[in-house]
C-alpha cells in the first residue's frame, strides 16, 4: 500500500492581471511561502484557480466563470493575494 501525504495548504482570494483580462479566485499556497515563491518555483508552468471570474481589463464586462482555470505563471503581469475570513 503507497502512502499519499496530505499537504496542508491556505486558500488564499487572489486577484491575477494578465495583458488583457482581471481573473478574481481562489488559489491555494502552502503556509510558509509567499505568492512570490510560488511564481518563482521551478515546479509547474500553472497557478490552478477555483471558482475563477475573468473580466475583460479594459471594459470590466464579466467575460466568463469557471469552476477551475489554469493561468500560465508566464502571462501574469500582476498578482495580489488578500485572505478571506471563512474559507474552509
């Protein structure tokens, strides 16, 4: 039987500028690194985000929602995280 070790992770609301869309979501990073270190981890070319909201940056239309959305770390041009009380 292998052992599957669990990882505890924080679910963080972020906030991801790309060149042409705002995505709001939740992400998730381990505890004791920053958003930084997540970008600048070798490990993974995506930041998976969950129950994502992409609007177009210049008009601010809504343009989609998805349950989950791969970002290419590639094409952040900015990222901001902000905690939110009751995620669980």
């Amino acid at each position: 039987m292998a052992y599957k070790g669990i990882v505890k992770k924080e679910k963080i609301y972020a906030v991801i500028r790309t060149a042409n869309e705002k995505i709001e979501g939740t992400i998730f990073k381990l505890p004791q690194n920053r958003l930084l270190d997540m970008l600048n981890q070798d490990s993974g070319t995506f930041i998976p985000v969950t129950s994502a909201k992409v609007s177009h940056i210049v008009t601010g239309r809504l343009m989609y929602e998805a349950e989950f959305l791969a970002v290419n770390k590639n094409s952040v041009v900015i990222i901001a995280d902000k905690v939110r009380e009751g995620l669980e």
